[in-house]
C-alpha cells in the first residue's frame, strides 16, 4: 500500500464527522488534516502488510497487519523493537489503516518524532483477547504460542522484553493490560485508551443467549451465565493488586464522559496502582467513547512506546 493514494479525507472522515457538534475540537482535526497535505511528498515512507497467519489451537488462519517503518526495506539487516495493537469490538485487524492511524504513523515519522518499530495488529473478533470461560476460543495461548513467534521471526523482531510492548483501545486495552499483567515478563511497556474496564460483574450477562447483542458477546467469553471467579480471575484491576509488575512501563487514559463508564474502571486502576507505589501514568481527559477521542490520543500512547524502545 502506498500511503498518500490511499486517501486521507476518507480515512480521517469518521473523527471529523463524530466531532461536528464540537467546533474547538473540529477546527483542531482540521488544521490537522492541512498539515498531512501540506507535508513534503519526499520523505521516506513505510508500508503495511496485511496477511494472516496459521494457528492449530483456534483450527483457522488467523489476519492480521503489520506496519513497517521506512527503514525496513532498506536495511536487510536490522532488527526492531515492535509493538502489539489491539482493535476495540467490532472492528478488526486492518483498524490502523481504515482509521488514519497509519499516516499519523507516517507523519510522526517524517517529523522525527517516532523511532523505527513495528506495529501488528492481530484479528481478535469479539474475544477480549482471552481464553473464553468455555474453553472453545483460546485466543490468549494462540497469541502467546502461536502469534508472536510467528511475527517476530518473521519480521525480525529484535529480541528481549525491552524490545515489546502492547497496546489496545476499548476492548483491545482490556487485551492489552490483561496480557500485560499476567505475562509482565515478556512486555516492557503497556498502554491503553479507553480500557474496556468494569469494577464488578454486570448483571446484563445473566441473560439468555437470546438477550440483548452485548450480552451474547460478553457472556461467550465470561459465561453465561456468568462465573465470578474467572471473571475475577481475566480482569486488569484484579490482576493489578498481586501481580508483580516491577519494571513494566504504564500508560492508560480514558475519557471523563465515556459513553461505557469505563473511566470508573480506569480510575480504579490508578488507585490499585497508586496504592501499591506502582510507577505508572494516567490520565482522565475530556471526551467520550468514539473516534474523535482516540484519534486525538494515540500520538501519546506512540509516543509513549518509541521513548521506551531502546
């Protein structure tokens, strides 16, 4: 794929169009988009790969895409830190393109601002990227098994904790701190926007099968009905208060009018980790749950990640 024919206005149509009762934050989007047009066509630029790869636990190929820095083609020889980003419920593993994220890559690139790694962005459906209560979707193993060695030999990962990081948003920050947490010693660091993050167990998940669509989805990863303890046993914020997370960078945000709450899950969080004198950064900020707001954050989870690889 070659970034500039892909369409900038369309891929930044969705934050625009969600943000149009707001004029501040709309202005700010559009003097934005200015500056990736007016941006020199010169600079080296990078490419994604989308493909998928086998997996004998889930029986499936599974996509996924990767983003590959300028400098990937034009050294052989180099090998990368990289980064593992997760999509939110309903979307999938080509989320980084179909939302512009790919050229604020490419952009913080040409301004010096990112260092060369690796992003990957794996299809994780509807699962929370965990194995389900029931046992037929074991999409954590197929990820820590299967999936990252299949990138990193692929893609000449370089090697060591340092050298990875994950990421997520919505139901992908849910992934992200959860494999964080319980697997501290293969991450570095670990970000999310808008965690999908809830204190106690949501009473809607003892509905039958045929109830409303959120509770079919969360009741096939949790149980339905629910089971308590392997709710407990998934959750970030209860993973947070034993796990030993000695040496694993933080960053999370949310926004303080998140259409899901979940800013009470993140500010438990913050409290979890504060109490227990958890190095960590975290912020509440204005907005929502919607396009407009993780556009408007992702350049500091990036960020965040590229001052952390070595």
């Amino acid at each position: 794929m070659e970034r500039r024919d892909r369409g900038l206005l369309a891929a930044f149509w969705p934050a625009l169009r969600v943000t149009s009762h707001g004029p501040r934050i709309t202005f700010l989007y559009l003097l934005f988009l200015v500056n990736l047009l007016t941006l020199p066509s010169a600079a080296a630029t990078g490419r994604v790969e989308c493909n998928s790869a086998p997996s004998k636990i889930l029986s499936r190929s599974v996509p996924y895409c990767i983003v590959l820095p300028p400098t990937f083609d034009t050294d052989k020889t180099k090998h990368f830190p990289i980064l593992y980003s997760l999509h939110g419920l309903g979307d999938n593993e080509q989320f980084f393109v179909h939302s512009g994220a790919w050229n604020l890559v490419e952009d913080l690139h040409e301004k010096g601002e990112l260092k060369n790694f690796l992003i990957a962005t794996p299809d994780g459906g509807a699962g929370f990227y965990i194995n389900s209560k029931d046992g037929r979707n074991r999409y954590e193993d197929f990820l820590l098994q299967e999936f990252f060695p299949f990138i990193e030999k692929r893609y000449r990962v370089a090697p060591g904790r340092s050298n990875r990081a994950i990421s997520g948003v919505s139901m992908g920050g849910y992934g992200a701190l959860h494999l964080a947490f319980r697997r501290p010693q293969l991450f570095g660091a670990v970000s999310a926007h808008s965690a999908a993050l809830i204190e106690k167990l949501p009473g809607f998940l003892g509905a039958s099968p045929s109830g409303s669509p959120r509770a079919r989805v969360l009741g096939g990863v949790f149980g339905n009905p629910p089971d308590p303890v392997f709710w407990d046993q998934s959750s970030p914020l209860v993973l947070a208060r034993t796990a030993n997370l000695a040496g694993l960078k933080i960053y999370f945000d949310c926004g303080d009018n998140d259409d899901y709450g979940f800013y009470a899950g993140a500010t438990a969080l913050d409290k979890i980790l504060t109490a227990r004198r958890i190095p960590h950064e975290f912020h509440l900020y204005p907005g929502r749950h919607d396009p407009a707001y993780f556009a408007e954050h992702l350049p500091a989870s990036l960020q965040f990640h590229s001052r952390l690889f070595p």
